[in-house]
C-alpha cells in the first residue's frame, strides 16, 4: 500500500513529537556541555599532524626525579612481581595478574560510556527538591569533557616520557616518530596469543603524554559523579585502586602521573561546576526541551497541590475562628497573629478584673469590749413597763 505524501508528513510530524517528549534537555544545552569533550577528541586525533620541527622537547628526566623524590627513593613499577624472587615458582600468579592487570586496562576505553548509559537510566525520571530534571549525564560529560582536554592539552605542551622508555633506552633523548610500546601487556598478549595491546598502542597518537594519566583520573571521576549509595561509592573506589594498580604494574604511568591526573579532577570539577552555574543562569530559558518543560510543570503542579493540602491541614482552627482571613496571609502572618491574640487576652483578663468590685472591709478603731465588763452595765438598765408587767 502506497503512502502518500501528507501521510508521510503526518509520520514525520508525529515522531518527531514523540521525540520532543521524550527528550528532557534542549539540543542547544547538551551540544554546549559536549563541546569540551568534542574539543579533546578533536585535539587528541589531530595531534599527530602537528610538524616535529615546532613541537617542544621531551622530558626524560623530570618524572624519574619526583618519582624519587614522592616515594623516597623506592619504586612501584612491577609491583608486587618485582618483589618475587625466582619468578618459575609462581607463575599462576604471574599469569593472574598479568590478565587481571591488562583487563582493568582495557575496559578503561569503554567503561566510561557504559558509566554514562547507566546514571543515564538511573536519573532518566528523578527530580530534585525543585521539581526539575537532573542534568545528569550531560554534567558528567561537561566535567569529563574539559578533564580530557586540559590533561590533552597539558601533554602536548609538556610531552614526558613514560616508565617504560626510561627503562628501555634511560635518558636517551627521543623523538616523535616513535610508536607506542604496549609494554606489561606484551605478556597478556603471550598469554592470550593475541596480538591485541601490541596494536593497540602502536597507534596512539600521542606516545609521549605520561603526565597526567587520564588513565588515573577517569576512574576518579566516574566515581564522583556515581550515584550516592554506599554500594556505588565502594565499587567505584575499588576500580579506581585496581587502575591505579595496573598503570604502575604494567609500568605504563609513575605513581606522579596518577597524582598529577587526581589533581586535574579536582580542578576541572569544582572549575566545571562553577563554570556550568554560569551557564544555567545565562542558558536558563533554553535549558529543557518540550518534555523537561513538561515535567517541571507537572511537578510545580503537584508540589502546588501538597502545599495547599498542607496549609489546610495545619491552619483548620484559624479558619474557623477568622473565616474571612486569607490563606497565604495566615501563612505568612501566622506569628504576628498569635502574639496579638495573647495580647488581646491579657487585656481582657485586666479589664474583668478592674470591673469586679470587692466590698471594703470594716475598720474599727475601738478597742474590743469584754463581756465581763459589760456585766454592770447590763444590770442598771432601766425596767420597761412589759418587765414591770412580767414583774407583778
């Protein structure tokens, strides 16, 4: 059956509402917080086309020096295998932290997205206490966005030199044309009998981009921006402690690397954060899209609702001793009108009590008579004519 063309509009028309409804932010608003992480990409890719000629020296000697210096003198590359002595009696374990540290690696590259996907799902229908859709993943992707492109950035112009040239060739100087060495993953590659990290990493664009490690400050900042269960929370400190782990074992970053990408999380979250403020205050009418707008005002509704249960609820006896009171002024009102009410009953308890009127007690300022002194007085009062009478 063909369709024709004002139904295929009509189709057009109604997915397209669909899709409006669906969508809680504006194009505009999430193109603005992937603009840093488009940046990096960009950056990161490009990178290779930059002439050698104008591009600044390497650093071979910097990282070994703090490296030192930080853990005075000992060194975590290796370990715990460097600490094995006779390496033929423990080679299970050498196998399992070998695979283990190569697949903490590996799911580095795309655990981020299945992060995304995830607080994506978990905040799709939350609010919080004003009603409005949470920006997440988008503030994850903004923070995540400018890390990648400062660390990026800081490498290309400050280019160091990893653990695994310093021991291969020491401080002798390298140049660009060099490719990437996969280096403790070599044996996960032997173990596997897959040519996979070899591959992998003989196409970085960048080799010589040690400080700081992304590798280091990712899992720091997903476990940031996890939700706020404790069960989140340990997981994600726990996969950060086994990248931190199989970095300095497969002896891809120094333990300074991994600091210097820790404090690049911090500054590009809190500068991030700040930053987005900003932006939701200038951006604040092209924020959400059709169905953000739909939730705001469907929670204002309901949130409009409760309170005015709520008023009812508390403010019944005020009601009926004022019917003709407004509401909202009782609301706003409510201490102001019971302190002139007690006022007004302290007056009305005075003015009943200057009304009532007590009779005056009787003064006597004579002394009080005895009866024994009344005797002879009592005996010469003069006879009436009845006692004369009763006499006779």
């Amino acid at each position: 059956m063909a369709i024709t063309k004002e139904e295929l509009i009509l189709h057009v028309r109604t997915a397209k509402e669909k899709i409006l409804q669906f969508q809680r932010f504006s194009l505009l608003f999430k193109l603005v917080l992937l603009a840093p992480a488009l940046g990096w990409f960009a950056a990161f890719n490009l990178s290779k086309y930059i002439p050698a000629d104008i591009r600044p020296k390497i650093d071979t000697t910097t990282l070994p020096y703090l490296e030192g210096r930080v853990l005075f003198g000992y060194s975590l590359q290796h370990w715990p295998r460097n600490l094995l002595e006779g390496e033929d009696r423990y080679v299970p374990l050498i196998y399992f932290l070998d695979l283990l540290s190569a697949f903490v690696y590996v799911i580095h590259f795309c655990f981020v997205w299945f992060f995304a996907i995830g607080i994506y799902v978990y905040y799709r229908k939350r609010t919080d206490q004003n009603g409005k859709p949470i920006i997440n993943p988008w503030t994850f992707f903004w923070c995540w966005g400018w890390l990648n492109f400062l660390s990026v950035m800081t490498q290309l112009c400050w280019p160091t030199s990893p653990p695994w040239y310093n021991e291969m060739y020491g401080n002798k100087p390298p140049n660009y044309g060099m490719h990437g060495d996969p280096a403790g993953l070599e044996n996960a590659d032997q173990i596997l009998h897959i040519p996979l990290f070899g591959s992998l990493y003989g196409q970085s664009p960048i080799v010589f981009g040690s400080f700081p490690s992304l590798h280091g400050a990712w899992p720091i900042m997903i476990t940031i921006f996890t939700p706020t269960r404790k069960i989140f929370k340990v997981l994600g400190t726990v996969y950060a402690s086994l990248v931190w782990w199989a970095a300095m074992y497969l002896n891809h970053h120094y333990l300074t690397d991994l600091l210097g990408g820790l404090l690049m999380v911090i500054v590009c979250y809190m500068g991030g954060m700040l930053l987005l403020r900003a932006i939701l205050d200038k951006l604040q009418d092209r924020i959400y899209s059709r169905g953000g707008l739909a939730i705001v005002r469907i929670n204002s509704q309901d949130k409009l609702q409760d309170l005015e249960l709520v008023m009812v609820e508390t403010h019944d006896e005020d009601e009926i001793e004022n019917p003709t009171v407004d509401l909202d002024e009782i609301v706003i009102n409510r201490p102001s009108m019971k302190k002139s009410r007690s006022r007004d009953l302290l007056e009305t308890a005075a003015q009943k009590e200057q009304t009532i009127v007590h009779p005056p007690q009787m003064v006597t300022t004579n002394p009080p008579v005895n009866i024994v002194d009344l005797e002879p007085t009592l005996m010469s009062i003069p006879a009436t004519p009845d006692s004369k009478r009763k006499e006779l």
